[in-house]
C-alpha cells in the first residue's frame, strides 16, 4: 500500500469518509456515473450503488479505500465534509483576516489544521 493509501485507510479508521482525487488536484479521481443523465447527476449520491458520485463516494469502508488506493496508488485523498465536520479554507491573507474576527475564533476549540497545496492552513 502506497504512503497515501497508508493515508487514506488512517483517515477512515478514524471515521473520515475518504475518496479518491487527482494526484496533486481536488477533482474527484472516479468518473461521474450519470455524466450522461443529467437528473441523475444531481439527484444521485450514491444510491444507486456504484462509485462515481463525487464527495459522495466518500467512505469508511476499509476493503473499498484499500481498494482504491491499490488501483490508484498515487491519487490524493479527498475528505467528505458538511456531516461530521466542517473546513475553514480562508484564501488569501483577506480570507485569513476575515476569519479570525469571527465571534468565538479566539476561544475556538482544538481544530485539527491541514496546509493546503497553495501553503494556506485549512482549519478542520
Ligand atoms: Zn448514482
């Protein structure tokens, strides 16, 4: 298993649904599954039982990122939020000055801080 498919199944033992992204990108590495079906494509997240749906692909199923990171063992990992969590991604030294004049920022609990590929922190 590659470093980050060691990463990956990290992240989802941890209860971070995960999936596949370009390497060095953001793009989900799955091929939407209802390119071609356009009601589909913004209906479906998953329910019809295949990959390709996106964040939504996001899982915590070991044998499923296992498998992904063997197929793909250079593919970034993408983190599906809005459920368990949310990502601060502030851009720019404005998104960071904004940011930090939000009520509570000061008193905000242990977050866990990601560096983004353009050198900004992603607080988590
Ligand atoms: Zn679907």
């Amino acid at each position: 298993m590659s470093p980050l498919g060691e990463a990956a199944l990290a992240l989802a033992r941890r209860g971070l649904p995960v999936f596949p992204v370009r390497a060095g990108g953001k793009q989900p590495l799955i091929p939407g599954r209802h390119r071609d079906d356009k009601p589909a494509a913004d209906q479906c997240r998953g329910e019809c039982g295949g990959d390709g749906h996106g964040c939504w692909d996001g899982t915590i199923d070991l044998d499923r990122v296992r498998a992904w990171w063997e197929r793909w063992p250079s593919a970034n990992i993408g983190v599906r939020t809005g459920e368990l969590f949310d990502v601060l991604d502030p851009d720019g030294t404005e998104g960071i000055a904004a940011l930090v004049t939000l009520p509570g920022w000061a008193t905000r609990p242990d977050c866990w801080r990601a560096w983004t590929g353009a050198g900004a922190a992603a607080t988590w």
